[in-house]
C-alpha cells in the first residue's frame, strides 16, 4: 500500500478508502490469523465498504483481489468474503484470486493449508472466480527474460494486464457483456461451477511491442487455445481428450467485425 501510494498513480485512489492497521505488518503468513484480525477490524473496513455502496447509483456487486497462498490475502480474504455474502445477499462476488503455481515450490510451509481453507470460501461465497497466475516460470520464458529476472519478476504486469483486458466491455460498454451479470452469466452452467481459466496472447514486454506482427482475428482465438497462452499452471493429461464448457473471447485492436 505504501509503494502505491508512494507511486505517480496515488492520485488515482481516494485516500479515506485506504486502510493501514495501526499495529503494521500483516498476517504472517497464517491464514488463522489473517481471519481473526477480520473480526477485529470488521467494523473499519466496512465503513469504507457501505461509504462506496451507498454512493454507488446502481450497486450491481463487488470485486475483490486477493492471493489464497499468504496470510492476509487468504484469512482476511476468507471473512471479507463471508461477509460481503451476509451484508449483501443479493449482489454479486466475483474475485481475482493468485493461485500459487503447480511446478514450483514455496517458501511458506502453510502455503497448501492456506490455499485450502480460501478454496472453501471461494466455493461457497463467490459467485466467479477468476484465476490470475503466480509469475508462471513459462509466462516470463515468453517473455524473454533471463534467469536472474525470471527468479524476480512478479506477476503484477500480467495480473493487471488481464484484469484490465476482462473487463473492457464493462468500461467501454457495447451491445453485449456491458455488466457484470451478462459477463459471467454465459461462463458459468451451475453455480459451483465459477472458477475460470485466463488467457491472454500476444505477452509483451514495453522492448517487445514493435516486434509483435500483427494479426487476424482467427489466429488470435486459436493462439488463446494453447497451453502456452493460458495463464493456469495446471497438470495436463495429454492422453486424455479435453473440452471447454464455455469461452469468451474479448479482442481488441482493429477488429473486423466479419472475421468474428
């Protein structure tokens, strides 16, 4: 929070919407603690929450952005979630949620036990789910990077890059998907069925823009079907033949509508 507001971008954010706790620090990595801080600090939190709502015209839900690998992000993360479903029955929950990495290992011991009790309130309090990655070693591979870089790099740019690219047709309304519901409606057959895969193609980096080609829409849609290109880091049975239930492809760019 610091280096946010810190950053050319802490004008962007309203200062009364910041909570810092007096006592600093975070959860340590302890989902228990995470959640129990929740109940002590509830009260703060939604003040600024129930602010927001009730200056909203027409409230239709709420997104939250958390890791289920830490302390804060998967404790804290949980209680919020299960209150926002108390408070707020009938809006909707959709999360951005940092699942931690299949092939790589972690320095937090609790880290599966972390992941497991936030899965639970992920099931049972959201209404979609959308699974950003980790810092993939393959994404940064695509990206060039060297080994130093790769070990550093985090994953903020491409969190930001596919949350800013899901969301365009809510800020930028069309005729179709231009609220929350319609968005997530089509992705989701049953209710328990709300976790959903990224992908996102070309990954550049700011060096790498002027060597990317440009391309047509059918080869976009069928780059975003490759493993390289999904932002999941998930065990693939090659010998087992797999299908997508739902997709929505988002493009932008000078699209010819004929092409879609």
């Amino acid at each position: 929070i610091h280096s946010i507001l810190n950053s050319p971008y802490a004008n962007l954010y309203n200062p009364e919407n910041i909570y810092l706790s007096e006592h600093g620090g975070g959860a340590g990595n302890n989902w228990a603690s995470g959640f129990s801080q929740g109940e002590k600090i509830h009260e703060d939190i939604f003040d600024i929450i129930d602010r927001e709502a009730d200056g909203s015209d027409s409230l239709e839900g709420f997104v939250l952005c958390h890791s289920i690998a830490g302390g804060t992000g998967s404790g804290l993360g949980s209680y919020l979630l299960e209150r926002l479903n108390d408070r707020y029955p009938k809006k909707l929950v959709e999360t951005y949620s940092v699942f931690p990495n299949q092939d790589e290992m972690s320095d937090v011991v609790v880290q599966p036990y972390n992941s497991l009790l936030t899965l639970k309130r992920l099931t049972q309090n959201a209404d979609c789910v959308v699974r950003v990655p980790l810092c993939a070693k393959r994404d940064l591979d695509a990206l060039g990077g060297d080994a130093v870089t790769r070990t550093l790099t985090p994953s903020s740019p491409q969190v930001s890059t596919i949350m800013s690219a899901s969301t365009t047709t809510l800020r930028y309304p069309g005729y179709m998907n231009n609220d929350l519901i319609g968005l997530i409606a089509s992705l989701i057959p049953t209710p328990r069925l709300h976790f959903l895969m990224t992908g996102y193609t070309p990954l550049t980096t700011d060096q790498s823009v002027a060597s990317v080609r440009k391309t047509t829409v059918l080869d976009v849609m069928r780059r975003l079907l490759q493993p390289k290109n999904v932002m999941v880091s998930t065990g693939r049975d090659r010998q087992t033949n797999h299908c997508y239930i739902a997709i929505l492809n988002i493009i932008q760019g000078e699209v010819d509508p004929t092409q879609v």
